[in-house]
C-alpha cells in the first residue's frame, strides 16, 4: 500500500501547531483501516501529549462503531514515537499496549534520547514497521531540529535592516527608521519563527527594543537572550517586560551557543549592532543572514554594518532568494559553506 498522501496529510495537520507546539518539533498522526481513515490529530502544544496518544485517545471512542480492534488498524506518523520519559511518557509503549500492529513513519527521530530506538521497541513487540515515507518534508518541515542535532548546536539566523550603501544607523547616534513599517512587519513572522531572540548590551540601551514577535495569533514567544559585559542592567527596559531572558556575561561567542546545543532551543535569531553580528560572522557561526534593505542612503554619517567589502560573499553566503516589500529589498542569504 502506498502511504505517501496519507503522510502529507499527517504532515498537514502537524503544521497547523507549529507556532504552539515549539520548541518541540511538530508531528502529525492518522489511524488507518485499509484506506479509511479512523483518527487523526497533532502534538498541538508544548508538553501536552504527542500526536500518537492524540490519536489513540481519539479512536478509543469509536471501537465497536468504525472497528473492533487496534489490531486492525494502521498509523502512520510522521516522526519516529518517542521511547523516553520527557514531559510524557513514550508514545512507543503506549502504541504497543492499545495493539497496533503496523507503524508508518516519515523520518527517524535525530535526537539521541530517540533515534531508533522507539523503532526498535515497536518491532521488538511484534509491529512492523515502515520508516522514510516523505522524509525530506518532515525534515523540511522541522528543519531547525534536524539541523540542532546534526551540528550539535542550534541554527543561527542573523536579522539586520540596511541602508543601501549598508549602514546600521547614524553616527551621531540618532534614532531613525531604516526600512518602511510592512518590513518591521515582516520581522515580526521571522521572530515567531525560532526559539530564542539574542541581543546585545548596546543594542538594550541605545534602542530600547521589546523584541517579541507581534503576531495575531496563539504562539509560543522566543526565549530573550542578553549577551553584555555590563554589571548594571536596566531592568525596567521594555526586553525585560513580560519574558524569559537569559542574561550572559560572555565574550566568547562559540561559548555562549555551545551553553544551548543540549537545550530545548534550537533556532536562535541575532538582533544586534554591527560589532555582534561582526563577531558571529567572524567565528562562522551564522547559517542564515536576512537583509532588510532600504532605498536609502547614509553616506559618510553611518555606521557600516560590515567590517570588509564584499563580506556577505567572503562569509560564504549565497543569495537564496530576494523580494519587495513597498520600497524596500527582502535578501536571505543561506550559508553554503555547510
């Protein structure tokens, strides 16, 4: 039999809670009779049960009016079923005890705590099992996992908003707009897409930033992360209202990242000045770079955003794709040095 629409659809589902389900990765799960399907459901939220006891739950309810045995049923899933006592119990088990006998799975779990091993308990019990139906989807799909686990840290964005000749901003230091309000719009989806927000000690004081992602809709909001040398804090400003921060004393950067590669984040947006994102550029730190560029101009009154010509090149990035919002140029470059 052919899973492949099936998987999609799981894959569907699970998209739906992305936004909630973070920092965990998003799995979506279908109960199948022949090609009928019986439940279905999402890890909708952070630390709430996972897609498989969804939908187990679910068909619970219907035994003895759409079938009369798990054993008659089919799930396919699309991440491997955990093996491993989290903030629930593993989903492996509980697989095993309602009597499925035949488990589709999208992609094996990297995570070490899992990777095969849920696997090897469901065909130690007796389930067969199907493994890499739509992998390359899942792993787009929850690409800041699988690349954490791969690179043992977590995937760096870099965020920057540019005038045209690229400058950060004013020498004499007054605050001004670079880019136009639908690209300060744009960012706010950029934060809401990873785990953590970092910034630096200048940026607090000079800016002032809140730096949550201002979206209309339920989500978890990214972890803060201050990285500054300086021993008094503002506790007042508007970073600190309302949110989770770590606050670090570090000035080595690869330090500072390695402290999360065994956290539950992984994606970290860099909203900083030019000498922090100079420094992540410098230690190859960064995977991803987003330029927001105005139409504007500087000249010899702005700061450049980067220490040498052509650095956005000599880094290894390559521009992945560009486009207009109103006046101003959207640019992400993806490292290819990977």
């Amino acid at each position: 039999m052919n899973y492949d629409n099936f998987m999609r659809r799981a894959i569907s589902l699970a998209d739906a809670y992305k936004y909630t389900a973070k920092p965990n990765p998003v799995v979506g799960a279908i109960l199948l009779k022949n090609k009928i399907i019986i439940s279905e459901g999402a890890h909708q939220k952070y630390g709430a049960a996972h897609a498989e006891i969804n939908v187990i739950n679910k068909a619970k309810k219907l035994i003895g009016k759409k079938f009369e045995s798990f054993e008659e049923l089919t799930l396919i899933c699309t991440l491997e079923p955990c093996n491993h006592y989290g903030k629930t119990g593993p989903c492996s088990d509980a697989i095993i005890n309602s009597g499925i006998k035949k488990v589709v799975i999208g992609s094996k779990d990297p995570n070490p705590k899992v990777s095969g091993a849920g696997i090897q308990n469901l065909i130690k019990h007796g389930v067969d099992v199907e493994v890499g139906i739509c992998d390359e989807l899942v792993k787009k799909q929850n690409k800041f996992f699988f690349f954490k686990h791969e690179f043992n840290r977590p995937y760096i964005t870099v965020k920057i908003a540019s005038s045209k000749d690229e400058k950060s901003h004013n020498k004499d230091g007054s605050s001004t707009w670079i880019t136009c309000k639908k690209s300060r719009d744009d960012v706010q989806q950029v934060r809401i897409n990873h785990d953590a927000i970092l910034t630096g000690g200048n940026t607090l004081i000079n800016d002032n930033p809140r730096m949550n992602a201002r979206v209309n809709f339920i989500a978890n909001q990214p972890k803060k992360i201050l990285l500054t040398n300086k021993k008094n804090i503002d506790f007042t400003k508007k970073f600190f209202k309302n949110a989770e921060v770590d606050i670090l004393q570090e000035t080595n950067i690869k330090k500072v990242i390695d402290r999360y590669k065994n956290s539950e984040i992984n994606s970290i947006l860099v909203e900083a000045g030019p000498k922090l994102v100079n420094s992540f550029l410098s230690d190859g730190l960064v995977d991803e770079l987003i330029i927001y560029e105005s139409p504007d101009l500087l000249g010899s009154n702005g700061v450049n955003w980067f220490e040498e010509d052509n650095a956005v090149e000599n880094f290894g990035f390559k521009l992945e794709s560009s486009y207009k919002i109103e006046s101003d140029l959207k640019k992400i470059y993806k490292n290819v040095k990977r």
